[in-house]
C-alpha cells in the first residue's frame, strides 16, 4: 500500500473520511454540521510547512484514509473510510508518520484518542503506543486520552 502525501485537491475526500469514521466509533451521538470548519482546517494543514498529511488511496485512486501530523510531535489524527478497515491503510499511514517523526529526528509522539473508541485504542497499543496520564473531557462522559510513543534516536 503506497503512502503519499496529501494534495489540495484532496480535502473533500478527506473531510469525506473523517466524517464517515467519526459517524462509525460515535455511534449515535449527534454532531453538528461541520464541514466548513473541517475543509479549511485540512487546507491549512496540507499547505503548512510545520504538519505533515499523508494519504493512502483506495484501487479507483481515491483516498481510502490519512493521517495528520502537527507540532509539536502531535498525530492530530488517522482517519480510514470504514469501508477499508483491516486493508492494511491504517497501518501503513501510522508506519509512514512515524518514518517520518524519525527521519526529522523527534523520539517521542504524542496524540488523544477518545475513550471510548476501543478499536482505535487497541491499535495504537498494539504499536506500543502507551497512557501518558494526560486526559480531557470527551463525549458521552468519555474522555479524551493522551497517548505516548517514545523510540530511540537513530
């Protein structure tokens, strides 16, 4: 599964995924409307110097998933259209965003995961990623979790 880097014209899509998946591990918690505030918010970060969003795309040269990075060592977010979970998508964005950690010299990552998405959870354990102790209020009486991956330096 190839990894690239994510392209202006990209951003519906990954609105789109975003979307899709957030409906998925929230189950019935209404949200808000919030693709404006999404759309630009990917703008900015596929054309800020300081974040890196990587994609992978789906057999039609879609974008099936993607991931964000931001300062400082932040993985604000990896997102796969549930229509390609266990593909493989999920894993290669989070190698390819630790590549890339590692290729800038930064040993340690940090990013929240909300409580109460057992799915996520247990994917970035499984990749060593571990509770920091840092926690903030999340939905449905769920918090959010800091997680922590911490390498040696190359």
């Amino acid at each position: 599964m190839e990894v690239r880097t994510a392209r202006t014209e990209d951003v519906d899509a990954l609105v789109s995924i975003h979307q899709v998946a957030r409906r998925t591990y929230y189950g019935d918690l209404e949200i808000p409307d919030d693709t404006m505030e999404l759309r630009e918010a990917y703008t900015i970060s596929i054309q800020a110097a300081d974040r890196l969003v990587l994609c992978v795309d789906d057999a039609d040269g879609r974008p099936a998933g993607f991931l964000s990075l931001g300062p400082p060592a932040r993985l604000v977010g990896l997102y796969v259209d549930p229509a390609h979970w266990l593909r493989g998508a999920g894993s290669a964005l989070h190698d390819a965003g630790i590549a890339a950690w590692r290729a800038a010299g930064v040993t340690e990552g940090h990013l929240e995961v909300w409580d109460g998405n057992e799915r996520a959870k247990a994917f970035y354990l499984r990749r060593g990623w571990q509770p920091s102790g840092g926690r903030r209020d999340g939905p449905l009486g769920r918090d959010f979790v800091d997680l922590r991956l911490r390498w040696p330096s190359d």
